[in-house]
C-alpha cells in the first residue's frame, strides 16, 4: 500500500520510516513522504507505482493523476491534493539522485574444497534427456548474469530450467534466477507474467501472487537461454505437508493458507483475466519473511561449497535447501507457465489429471471455475493426507478419464444434462438413456 502525507518542515530530507526507506521532498513549502507500505521494494518503484495510481482506481489510461490523492491505511479514505506532471518530474529527479546507490561488488566463491560426485552417480538434471542434448545453460557458482546478477547457489532443477538463488547487486536483494533451456518456446509464458504486473495493486490478492521482477534473455551459440527473475520464496505446501509426520495440515493452517490462496485467484481472474490451470500444492509457495535463511544459505556456500560435477566440460551442481524459517510468511501462488486468457472459451486438455474438473474431462468449454474445482480437490490432499480421486482404470493400468468420471460422480451423482449436451467426449462415457 502507498502511503503519501504531510509532514512537517523541519525533518531532514532523507529519513527511515519503521526502518524502511522513506522519500522526502520539498516542493515549496510542503514536505511530503512516499512509503510502499505493501511490497516493501525501494522508494523509486513506489514513486512509478504512484504514476499510475489515479488511472488503476479510476480505471483510466491516465498515467499523471491530477489531482493526486492523500492515501491513508483506508483506500477509501482519500483527499484530493493538488499535484501536477512539474512536481512529479522533479520529484523523479530528486529521487532518482538520492537513492542512486553504487552496484554490490561480486562476492569471491571458493574454487577449490567441493566434493566432485562420482561420475556414476547421477546429479539433478543430468537425468534428462534435455541435459544429453546440451541445452540446459552452463551456470556456475559465482558468475554474474546479465552484468547484474551474481549466482549464489542452486536451488532447483526440472525438465525444462534450472533454478539459482542470486544477488541483484544493482539493486542490493537476493532474487531467483530461472533458467530455461535453450530455445525453449516461453514467450507466451514471459507474456503472462507481464500481464500479472498489470492489475491493481491494491487488491488484497496482488501479494499473494508470484510476479516476475525481470525477464530476459541469456545470448549463446547454439541458442539463447530465457530467464525469469522472481523474490525467493520458502518451500511449497506439498514440503510443508511433507516435513509433518502426519502428511496432513492442521485446520488453523487449512484455514489460513486457503484464505490467502482464493484472494491470489480472485486477483488472477478478475485484475488479471487469467485461468492458470495447473494448481497443486508444488505451486503453492510460503513467502520468506526470515531474511536470515538467505544469508544463511549464501554463508554456507561460501564456507562449504555445494557437491559438483563436470560433464563434458558442462557442470552439474547439488541443488542446496534453504533452512527452516522462525516465522512462515504468507502464502504465494506461483508457476504461471500453463495459465490461460480467461475471456476466451477453450475447451483442450488441462490440469493434473487427479484434479481435473469435469469439464475438462468432457471437452465442454471452460474457463475461471475450473481453478476453483482444483483447489477444492487439492485441499482434500492436504487436509486428508491422501487424494479425493485418484483415477485408477483396472482395465487400462492407469490413470483413465473413465475411472476418474466414475468416482466423481459416486461423490456428486452425475453431470447435468446440458453439460453432457455440450461435452465433446460425453459419447465415449455416457449413452443416450
């Protein structure tokens, strides 16, 4: 939340407002704070963010807001202040000079020390037949990306990435850096991600959704490698769920986390327009508010540094988990990379097939509401400790859409008629008696 007030004249100009940056600015005899109250990022991007405002709550393309408002802890609660494009132009300035610090020195990681995996043993995405095909990126320990981000330690691989916690040693904050394959086709994903940042940011679901900070791309012969640059989040619900002996949540945190999660899918449908479609407790991740973990991880790195390989001159590092926090932070979804247009009826495949809602399995047209069948399944995973559906097929050996259809409809009875009516694949499970 922005939070801009008088304050009076006597203050210095630069000041610490709860031990977090403030920008102060004299124009004339008025003496005003900005503060982002909500994210936390530096005092410039609150500054951009408050460009924008008046537009975002009047639903304008104005990106100079005339008048500008006094905004309080109440949103609704507002006074128009006069305050036009100059002011704004020299309060850029001013604050562009003030808070301009000199980039963070790259950190000395150790050359020597590790221990080197034998070559029988297989290591992270070594598994991969993408890894064989020499298109995963090259990263080591230490390298600093894009002349701004310096790799501090592995994090996560998967078929299609690797995932490195680093230093923005521009901006002074640690950052995720993913790293896809080679040539892999993520425009419609980095797509995505720029429409996250476009909704508004005061609507209680914006910090419970995980925003890209970055997107580029990595140039190397033989095909460039994307990347997205994201906060370090903690672990996911499904760690969470599993570092309990039980496997199960709690009701206290069922209730909160569900809170939090449906507030994240009100803001992706209705600021955002998107349905992501791939909901599962891998993508529900717990926000860090310990910052000491970080500082943690980096000093263990440095002190002893992560098992390695060498693979045809390609090295393969030992992802590193980051240490239990003394306080959870807040519930974030994440991983948009199968999200779709809302607004546009679709009717193909979708989900993880044991929480596919019906109308995916029949081919009606679907849209927003088949999140919120994921969720609910979901939260039986995680307050059970076992799936609701689970889509064995006897015949097939396997997962089957019919198996799956059957044990839903021994829960809910069966579809409605007009769903049946618009199912493309009714005919292959249901006849016309």
């Amino acid at each position: 939340m922005l939070l801009l007030q008088k304050a009076s004249s006597d203050l210095p100009k630069y000041i610490l407002v709860d031990d977090l940056p403030a920008l102060v600015c004299y124009h004339d005899i008025e003496l005003f704070i900005l503060k982002d109250l909500d994210s936390k990022h530096d005092v410039l991007y609150a500054i951009i963010k408050f460009r924008n405002l008046k537009g975002q709550l009047e639903g304008t393309d104005s990106l100079i807001p005339s008048p500008f408002f006094i905004l309080q802890s109440q949103p609704n609660k507002r006074q128009p202040l006069p305050f036009h494009e100059p002011v704004m132009a020299t309060l850029m300035r001013w604050a562009t000079k003030v808070l301009r610090r000199a980039p963070s020195p790259p950190m000395y990681f150790p050359n020597s020390g590790f221990e080197i995996v034998h070559p029988s043993e297989v290591l992270d995405e070594e598994r991969f037949e993408q890894f064989k095909q020499g298109k995963y990126y090259p990263a080591n320990i230490g390298d600093v990306i894009s002349s701004k981000y310096q790799i501090i330690g592995k994090l996560g691989f998967g078929t299609t990435s690797t995932v490195w916690l680093a230093r923005d040693l521009g901006g002074h904050q640690y950052v995720t850096l993913k790293i896809y394959t080679r040539d892999d086709g993520n425009q419609e994903e980095f797509q995505i991600y720029k429409q996250l940042n476009m909704g508004s940011s005061w609507h209680p679901g914006h910090a419970h959704i995980r925003k890209a900070l970055d997107l580029f791309t990595i140039p190397r012969s033989g095909g460039d490698h994307p990347c997205l640059v994201q906060k370090p989040m903690w672990e996911s619900f499904r760690d969470l769920l599993y570092r309990n002996p039980s496997h199960r949540f709690t009701e206290d945190l069922l209730k909160a986390g569900l809170i939090q999660i449906f507030l994240a899918l009100d803001y992706l449908h209705t600021e955002c327009k998107l349905v992501h479609t791939d909901i599962k407790s891998d993508n529900i991740l717990q926000e860090i508010e310990d910052k000491s973990i970080l500082e943690s991880f980096t000093q263990a790195e440095l002190k002893h540094p992560s098992p390695r390989k060498i693979i045809n001159g390609v090295p393969v590092y030992a992802s590193r988990r980051f240490d239990l926090p003394k306080v959870f932070g807040r519930a974030v979804l994440s991983d948009f990379g199968s999200a779709v247009q809302g607004d546009k009826r679709r009717n193909h495949d979708a989900q993880p097939n044991i929480y596919r809602s019906p109308e995916v399995m029949l081919k009606t047209d679907w849209s927003y509401p088949v999140d919120i069948w994921n969720v609910g399944v979901m939260v039986w995973d995680l307050f059970e400790g076992k799936h609701l559906f689970y889509g064995n097929d006897p015949d097939s050996k396997g997962y089957s859409t019919r198996a799956h259809l059957a044990e839903v409809m021994g829960v809910l009875g069966p579809p409605p008629l007009d769903m049946l009516q618009r199912g493309k694949r009714s005919h292959e499970f249901f006849t016309n008696d």
